[in-house]
C-alpha cells in the first residue's frame, strides 16, 4: 500500500518539543518534495514547511521561522519536523504530502495536487 505515515504529535506545554515524523511506504521518497501543512479547528489548512527531494533550500512559513525545522533522511524514507518553542497557536492536526513537482516549495500551497497525504497527527499545546 503506497501512503505516508506521520508520527510524533502529542501534548506539550508552551515552549516545549516536539518532533514529527513523515514516513513513506511502499514507494520511495527520493524524487519528491514533501510539505508539511497544518489544520487548526475551524481553520483553513495551512502550509508550515516544505524540503526539495535533494534536502536543499527548506522554506517554511514565516510563523513557524526560527522555531521549526525540516530535514529528511533518504536512507530511512522519512521527514522530519522538529518543532521548538511551541505555541498554544500551534494547536493543529498536522499532516505531511508528498509532490514530485519541487516547485511546491516556494509556495507550500496546501491546495495543490499532491501525489500523496498522510493520515495526521494531533499536536496540542497547551498548560
């Protein structure tokens, strides 16, 4: 079965972290850019982070800059978000898609035409 899987979310209070995981299965994640993208209640899914297949140039969205971070490891076919100093504003389903098309990261438009969504993980940050 071709699907990402996404690992990791939880609850945490204000300034903790967290560190997500997006893993492929049955297809390789070599040639795709993979996204990462939020949905808080009520809200309109947004994108957080993106990273080419070749791991260059990451972008992100500019609430999350600073505090966020993406990496990918080929070898283990997975994508990692590492999320510091996290905010009760962070409260979101969080999922990862996969695209073949790089240029999604300069955008991290989250009404594209991805190849592939992950099922979500809850991230609650909260006292």
């Amino acid at each position: 079965q071709l699907q990402l899987v996404e690992s990791g979310g939880g609850l945490v209070q204000p300034g903790g972290s967290l560190r997500l995981s997006c893993a492929a299965s049955g297809f390789t994640l070599d040639y795709y850019a993979i996204g990462w993208f939020r949905q808080a209640p009520g809200k309109e899914r947004e994108g957080v982070s993106c990273i080419s297949s070749s791991g260059g140039a990451p972008s992100y969205a500019d609430s999350v800059k600073g505090r966020f971070t993406i990496s990918r490891d080929n070898t283990d076919n997975t994508v990692y978000l590492q999320m510091n100093g996290l905010k009760p504003e962070d409260t979101a389903v969080y999922y990862c898609a996969a695209l073949r098309d790089q240029a999604m990261c300069v955008t991290i438009d989250p009404f594209l035409s991805y190849d592939y969504w992950g099922q979500g993980t809850q991230v609650t940050v909260s006292s």
